[in-house]
C-alpha cells in the first residue's frame, strides 16, 4: 500500500491501524487451502478483497457520517468527507490493481459483479430507509448485497485460484455465502441491544440511518407490541427511548428470533462443509461459523444490563 | 449500463442525458484509428475511460457539494450524497468489468494506476486548500492528476489496443498529456472570468473551495496587485466582489500569462503528432487542440461585461 505520497501515508497507515477481524481474506485464504494452489496469488487476492471492504467501510462512514470504526476515529471524523471519498477510490483502484497481477479474468469478472451488485442493493435499499413496512424478504436482499455476497466471493474465488473441481467450489461459495447471512444477522442484532464500546463502533446506528432491520421487522409484525413500537419508531412518543425498545425487542421474542434464523443459516453453512474430507482448512472454517455466535455473547458480556444478558445466554 | 434495478436505472439514465464532451473516449479511439485495432474493444475501452471519468466527476461533486454540472442538477443536489457515493462506485465497478471482457493485463494496469495517481494527487491538494503561497510547480502537479494523466492514458490506452508501433504510442500519450495541461488551465480560467450559464457549472467555485489556480498564482506575484489581491483572498476586505477580482485577473496580465502557457501546451501537442503521416485521425487530433481555444472564446462570447470580452479577444 506504500503510495510514497506524504499526504497519502498517514491516512493510509491510519487506516491499517486497526486491522479487523481480516475474515475475508481469511475466507479467501482457507477456501484455496484444500487443493493445490499459489500461494502469492493467494495472498495478493486476499489482501485485494480486504481493501475493497475497506473501501466499502469508507465510503459507508461517509455515507453514515459515522464518527467512530472499529473502535477509532473514523476517517471522514479525523480528517474530511473529502479525503473518505478519495482514499475509498484510491483502496479501489489498488484492489483491482493487486488483481491484475495475476492476470486471470474470471476473477476480475467476479469481483468486478460482485462491486456491482453491493452498489447496487444499497442504492436500493436507500429508498427503503425508515420504511417501517419493509418485508424480511427485503431485509435478506439488502444482507446479501451488503455482506452475503463479498463472503461468498472471496471463498469462490479462493476455490478458483487453487486447482479445486468446480462441485466443491460452489459448495464453498454456498458456504461463505450463509456465513454471510449469519454474519449480518449477528451484527443487526448486536447493533440494537449491545453497546457501543463493545461494539467499537456507535450502537443505535440501523436506527438514526433508517435501517430497518430482522429484529425490528419481527417486533412490528407482533399483536403485543407492534402498534406501540411503530409509534415509538416514528417519533410519536418523544425521543426514542433506548431501554424501551431493548425491552420491546426481547419480550416479543424479536432477538430470539433473529437470533434463531442466524443459527440456521450457520447451519446451512457447516452443512454446505459435509462432503469435504476433513482438513485443517475446513475444520477452521467450521470453527468460523461457531467463533461468530461466540463473538456474539462476547460482545454482549461487555454489556451492562444485566437482564439483557441474562437473555441472550 | 442497464442494471435491471428500478432504483438504480434512473439514477444513470439522468447522468447521461447531459453527455458532454466525450473527449476522453474521443481520444481513445482516435489515437487507436492510425493502425488495425479490433473496434469492440476500442469501444468498450472508449466506454470505460469515459466511466471513470464519469465516476470521477460524480465522486467530485460530493466532496464539492455543487449544485450543477454539465448545466443540470448534480447527483448530489437531485438525489443525495449517499447515492453519489454509491453511483460513483458503480461506475467505477462497471468501467473495470467491462475492461476485463477484453482480457489485456498493461491496459488494467495502466488504468487502475491512472485512477491511483488522480487519487492521490486530489489527496495532496486537500492540504494545500487555501494556501495563498502555492507555487506554480504545484499547480502544474494538481493538473496532472486531475487532467492531464486521464487524457494521456487515453490515448496511451487506444495506441496499446491497435498494433502501433512503441515510438509512435509514446507520441500520442506526450500529445495526451500536453492537450489535458492545456485544457485544465482553460477550465481554470474560466471558471474566474465566465459566468455560471456558459459553464454549464458554477463560476467561481474553484475558490470557493480554496483552489488557487494559474492566473491567481501570477496575480499575488505582481508588484501592483500582489498585496490588495492578498487581502481580497484572505477575507479581509469583506465580502469578495467579483467584478474587482476579475479587473485585477485582467490588469495584471495574469489572464493573458495562463492564456498563453496554455497556448504552449498546444503547441507542444500539436508537435508530438508531427511525425505522423497525414490521417483523418491525426487530423482531428489537431483539431481538437485548436477546439480547445475556440471552445474557450465561445463560452467567453456568453459573458455580458464588455471589457472582458474585448480583452480576450
């Protein structure tokens, strides 16, 4: 990433500062594991997945104009709106030129889409923002362009670059692609009944951005509390009061749900795993699907209402 | 560009309703004409750089908050920063796939290092917002990464796709770079001496946003004017009244300086098609070099102060 630039290095280190969790390069990474592969290749692909998401991330903080990520300063909060926009083309236009150097077209092409369809599903979902009627089928659209579908590719395009039979690799993509699901699921719900220092980035942000998430789209279909949170939802009642809404939440059994419907398509995932002979690789894929629910209670120990954490254990 | 998404097919359709000047692909499929090329490709070239210039300006617009471009609402006022973030990526996604359907590793290469060059030189310039003591060299380094390199990639770009010979493509790349010079001072000036209805754009925005271009950097050097235009700039004889700001721009000489070194740069244009063999290709590449000029009367021709416009021309 070294640009040489002197205004571009801080910014640049900055970002790379605080890492992540890196899962889709690791993704990337585990999917080529199994069958023979190169590994520069690897690397470099990887490393070009994680700036694409870096950019995506810099780009939505400009879109948020979120203050804080992953548990820093963000880049439009420390330095302008400006720079966010530039650095996210510049993470862009390095991604696709760490692809390129390894020529190998159907790559490019399934990156390339797969920027496309997450551009387009956000846009999408701009015109669904503080829609309080929005189905879960909807809400499934926007997980998959938002997250779903960059997991997916990065396990799709690790099975390509390694010498793996093409069954396989659509078995990997289909399991990156319910890890994804599971994924954002956890995050919607975390981002709703955790706080924000656990979190390392604002909680309550779906909300203030009009993001209308599974557990709020259960909560609002309930008899017992639906109307009163549409209300609440819609400014009725004054300032939205964020101990009431938890509440609502886990007494309509909405987290419990949302939480159900991660567990199952984790599921899926293992299960997508099954015909593979074991291996290191897989065996740390699985444990992937089961760190995310343990990332999840983590999350929540940090919490202080004790109720809430009662709940979700 | 038909994305199938009911969200995102209007967007697209009304940024290129106003298509402008397409000088970019232009450029492109003029320096591919002199020698056999494969026409698909050039188009789909053609189609790409005027993408990502596209992309470019949408991206601009946000971090400019502007109001219009191309003389209709920029994406920013008519939708939202959010959909301009996202457009822009769009754009930039659908540019690179459509390079890779013509698998031709230099090409990606040379356009994804463009885009990385115009990135981080819009960067650099974020910290010399304002500065009143911006040198010349500087100015000439911002309208590398903001023009010139685009337009010398271009024509770099249409050598490549035909069986041009090396010393020929490196020609046109020179003749590029010189006209993209040429053409960022004009805009410059411009944008301090014509109003906002013959821009298509808003005058006076450059700055607005501190952008201190040719003709100011030559005025603050005059003995005359130096000082008093000093003080106008940095606010401290109130509100900036233009029609003074463009009398000392004339006075000066400073108009009739970046005039005539980007007149320069044309020649030194023109010159790198000299040892061409006469085409219609090659002909029109100099015909582009003096429309540039013409161009620059035209809009002046719209402006309503008389003095301006007897200077000139």
């Amino acid at each position: 990433m070294s640009t040489g630039n002197p205004q571009v290095e801080p910014i640049i280190d900055y970002l790379l500062e605080s890492s992540g969790k890196m899962l889709r390069p690791r993704l990337l990474y585990l999917a080529a594991s199994p069958y023979p592969h190169d590994p520069l290749m690897v690397r470099d692909m990887g490393v070009a997945v994680e700036l694409i998401h870096l950019a995506s991330l810099v780009h939505d903080d400009v879109i948020d104009q979120a203050l804080t990520r992953r548990g820093q300063e963000s880049i439009n909060s420390r330095y302008n709106n400006k720079t966010s926009v530039l650095t996210g083309d510049l993470l862009f236009a390095t991604a696709f030129n760490l692809i390129n150097q390894h020529p190998f077209p159907q790559v490019m092409d399934q990156i390339t889409r797969t920027i496309q369809l997450m551009c387009q599903g956000e846009i999408k979902q701009l015109s669904l923002a503080f829609n309080l009627d929005v189905s879960e089928e909807e809400y499934y659209e926007k997980s998959y362009s938002k997250t779903a579908c960059l997991f997916a590719c990065s396990c799709r395009v690790g099975a390509w670059i390694s010498s793996m039979p093409e069954k396989y690799a659509s078995l990997l993509e289909e399991y990156g692609l319910y890890l994804g699901y599971a994924y954002q699921i956890i995050d919607d719900i975390l981002d709703l009944v955790a706080d924000s220092q656990a979190l390392g980035k604002p909680a309550g942000n779906d909300l203030k951005e009009g993001n209308i998430t599974l557990p709020i789209i259960y909560a609002l279909k309930t008899k017992e509390y639906g109307s009163l949170l549409r209300k609440i939802l819609a400014g009725e009642t004054g300032q939205l009061d964020t101990r009431e809404l938890k509440n609502i939440l886990l007494d309509s059994g909405a987290i419990e749900y949302a939480r159900s419907i991660s567990r199952q398509f984790l599921q899926k995932a293992l299960a997508s795993l099954e015909l593979f002979p074991v291996s290191p690789a897989i065996k740390e894929m699985k444990n992937i699907a089961l760190f995310i629910m343990e990332e999840y209670y983590a999350r929540l120990s940090y919490d202080n209402e004790g109720e809430l954490v009662k709940v979700v254990n």
